[in-house]
C-alpha cells in the first residue's frame, strides 16, 4: 500500500508563474546572435572582394548580382512620412472634413491610395476614440442627474 503523507496535497507547480519571466534580467543589451558572429568572422577582410565580385557579375548581366547591389544602393523602401495636410480633429463632426481632405488629396495625386487608406484607419480609429469618450461624458452626466449623491 502507499504512504499516506505521500501525494495528499495539490501538486507544486514547477513552470513558471503567471508575469514571471525564467530570466528576469533578459538578453543582455547589446549581445549578438551566435550564427551572425561566426558569419561576420568569416567574412572578416573578405567584404571588398565579395563586393567587387558582386558588381563584376552585376555588370556582366547577371540579374540576382545586379539585384543584390541595386538593394544596397536604394533600399526597398520602408515607411516614410507622407508631407499631407491634416485638419484638426476635435470632434467626430472633424472626421468628415479629415475624410474629404484625404480623398482630395488622393484625387489631386499627392496621396497614393495605400497611404490614403493607412491615414484614413487613423482617422477612424481616433473617431471612435472621440464617439467613445462622448459616450462615457454623456452617461456620467445621466448618471449624475438621475441618481444623486
């Protein structure tokens, strides 16, 4: 038969707790991923060659050469500001303005659709922060009015 001090209580729980990191101090700043030193120890003296020969292909018509020294020079592009005009929104009323400016702007030709439509999802969203904050002002006063303190 089994002992009856053994397995009475609720098991401990060995992995980590709820908002408990196992390493609490992290990966230390500035530390490097292993693969990318050895990779860089490699290629130590060796980068003026690689490039040479790179733009050599490059020149001679082969078209991933070419590719890879076309990234280095113009880099696909990332995110950049877009130089645009944004009326203040205060009220949700301010939205519609905003809204129209951004679809002048994208008639006019100074705003491409995709980023007509990044700017538009923040008008939205900043909308419906304002509607929401309304919404909460309005029913505290209900509140207020119909239940005093």
């Amino acid at each position: 038969m089994t002992d009856s001090s053994e397995n009475t209580g609720p098991k401990q729980d060995t992995r980590f707790q709820p908002g408990q990191s196992g390493n609490p101090r992290g990966r230390p700043r500035g530390s490097r991923n292993q693969t990318t030193l050895a990779v860089e120890a490699l290629l130590d003296g060796e980068a003026e060659t690689l490039t040479r020969k790179a733009i050599e292909l490059a020149t001679g018509g082969d078209i991933q050469a070419l590719r890879i020294c076309l990234d280095r020079l113009c880099p696909p592009r990332r995110e950049a500001t877009v130089p645009f005009e944004l009326p203040k929104i205060e009220t949700a009323a301010d939205a519609v303005k905003a809204m129209a400016a951004i679809v002048t702007a994208v008639a006019d030709g100074d705003l491409t659709p995709g980023e007509a439509q990044a700017i538009s999802a923040l008008v939205q969203s900043f909308s419906k922060t304002i509607e929401t904050a309304d919404l909460e002002a309005r029913i505290a006063k209900l509140e207020r009015a119909t239940c005093p303190v």
